[in-house]
C-alpha cells in the first residue's frame, strides 16, 4: 500500500480550504466544504468545492454545525462514501464552520469498525488554533472544539497548527503541507534500518497529538528539536515527557545528522522509535503526545480575560437615562379609559406578517 495514495484531504471552513489546497497542489485526493461561495471562488480552479446549503458560513457561532449539516443530507453522503482509509480534517479551531463541523464528521468517518470493534479509517485532525491576539470568540471557539475533539474515542492523531508562530498564515498552512507530504511519501531506505510504511500508519493512528520537523543538511541539531517541540508551526508540546512514537529519517546513512537519544530527552520516552536513512531532509516525528492544553488553556484565559473588560466596558459605558421632572397635573376631571397592553416589537412584526 502507497500511504500517500490513500490519503484523503478534506477542508472545513475557509482555513480548511486552504490548507487543502496546498495539498492539492502536491497531487493528494480530497475535497472542500464551505457554505460560502465567495471562499469558495477564492481558493480558485480547485477540484471538488462542496457546498454546504442554506449556510453562507456561520457568522462565528459553531453551534450552527448541527442545524448546517441536518439539512445537508448529500454532504453528509458523501462524508460517509469516503473510501481512503486515512482522513485529514483540515480547519481553523477559531473559525464557526470549520470548527462546528469537524468533531462531528470526525465522529461520522470513525463509525465504522472491524470485526473487534476499531475504527476502519484512520482520522487525524489538522487544527489551525487562533494567534493570541485574535478576537473573543475565536478563543472560545478553539477552546470549546480542542475540548470535543478530547472526547472522541478512536480518533488518530492531531495536529494543531500555531498561528502564533507566523503573522503569514499562508505560511504556516504551506510549511505544514510540505512536511506532512515528506513524512507521508518519503521512500528512502539503507541497509541499517528503514522507517517503513507501517511504522508511519502506527503514528498516525496514536491518538493524541503529533509534531513534524524537516530540515535540511547543516542545520544545528538544537534547531532541529527547537522546531519540533518549541519554535516549529506547531503548538508547544506538554513538559510531561508523554510519547508513544518517535520516528526519524536521517538525511545520511548513519545518524550524524541526529541521535535519537536527543529527540527522547526532549518528548520522552516512547514505546518504539522508527529511524529510516538516505532521507532527502532529515524528518523527525513524535506522536502519542499530550495536547497542548497549556498552550490551549492560555487561549481560554484570553476569551475569559476579553469577555470580563467587554462586559466592564459595555456597564460603565452605557448612557441611561435619568428621571424627567414632569409638571404635576389634574386628573380629577379626566374620564378614565381602560389601559391597553402596548404591543411588543414581535407581536408587531408577527401581525405586519399575519400571523
């Protein structure tokens, strides 16, 4: 089995739209899905753009998904007609479509099992978490969706993608794809040892979180493993040495270029470690780690702090009106009439519609 041939792209949102088509411009299968049309047309003559009806996006409420994709029976078809084994979810944590919509599709593909119970398809989500500086809600909706994606049992790995750690987005979404597709189609071998097609399948099924770095020859190996836990386009990874796997392909024929025992004194100790040789870049891997729920957590603390100054903000700001100082007058003489209820605004609204 060609691992990379039976990859499957699919993009929520219009993060998700992008990040798939950088991945269509390196020939992988996928689609995109999107209510909006004017995302849609920006992401130019790309194949298979889905939309989703009813639905120009969701104007940054998530809770929206369930409604979106209840009345979009053909999408959900389609979702479930997927044949590759191994599904990228690829959106925005901070987004409303993307975000809204992918812990349930996710939940879709992992449906079907095999005969002891386990998931068929090998789903990893591909998040994009909001920089810091991003808005309230965008905070919130990250937050709400990494804690979703917790509860999902049976779901591979995540990749959480740092907004942080690059103003250009554009950027972040290219390098991803980059070494995602070096990490999926990379065919080196040597006599030692080879980081074969399996031991690749074994690390994208590690449910928990998953970081990359590609480097070239030359480069400090303090970089190399800076990249991967800290400085990368990836999340920080947890201080609590957690790790299933690692896997490394040396861009040599020895380990020069990296040792192992250096990429285990920084993510922990694993169950296995995976090395390959004669890479075109040297690739390291880990998988099985915590999520970054440090990294997450600050995100939340952000919404909270924002949400706490905008309610301060709106009460002592908000003019109101004081008591007016009416001129008394005399209604002994007045014949009273019967108080009539005024009508709300909705009441009138319903009667100009006639209902």
């Amino acid at each position: 089995m060609k691992i990379r041939e039976n990859c499957y792209m699919l993009g929520l949102g219009s993060t998700g739209g992008k990040i798939y088509k950088e991945f269509v411009q390196r020939h992988y299968k996928g689609a995109a899905a999107n209510g909006s049309e004017q995302d849609h047309k920006a992401l130019g003559d790309v194949p298979n753009k889905y939309i989703l009806q009813g639905f120009d996006g969701f104007g940054g409420h998530r809770e929206r998904a369930m409604d979106c994709l209840a009345g979009n029976e053909d999408f959900i078809k389609f979702v479930e007609g997927i044949k590759e084994d191994i599904v990228f979810i690829l959106f925005a944590g901070g987004g409303s479509t993307g975000s809204g919509c992918a812990p349930i599709v996710a939940e879709m593909l992992l449906e079907e099992k095999d005969e002891e119970g386990n998931p068929v398809k090998t789903v990893c989500p591909v998040i994009a978490l909001p920089a810091s500086g991003e808005s309230l809600a965008k905070h919130k909706n990250a937050y709400e969706t990494v804690q979703e994606l917790q509860e999902i049992e049976g779901l591979g790995a995540t990749f959480f993608l740092n907004n942080d750690s690059n103003e250009n987005y554009d950027y972040i979404n290219k390098n991803f794809a980059s070494m995602l597709d070096e990490f999926l189609s990379n065919e080196s071998y040597g006599r030692q040892n080879n980081f074969d097609e399996s031991e690749r399948l074994e690390m994208l099924k590690d449910s928990g979180a998953m970081v990359l770095s590609v480097t070239g020859d030359g480069t400090d190996s303090k970089i190399k493993l800076e990249k991967l836990t800290k400085s990368g386009i990836f999340a920080p990874i947890e201080d609590n040495y957690i790790c299933e796997n690692i896997g490394i392909i040396h861009s040599k024929n020895d380990k020069s270029d990296i040792d192992s025992e250096d990429v285990i004194a920084e993510v922990g100790k694993p169950d296995n470690v995976f090395e390959g040789f004669n890479g075109r870049k040297t690739i390291i891997a880990a998988s099985g780690l915590d999520y970054p729920v440090s990294h997450v957590k600050k995100l939340g603390e952000l919404a909270v702090k924002a949400n706490a100054e905008r309610m301060r903000n709106k009460k002592s700001t908000r003019a109101k009106l004081g008591s007016l100082e009416l001129p008394e007058v005399d209604i002994t003489e007045q014949k009273e009439e019967p108080t009539k209820k005024r009508m709300t605004k909705l009441e009138l609204l319903k009667k100009r519609r006639g209902q």
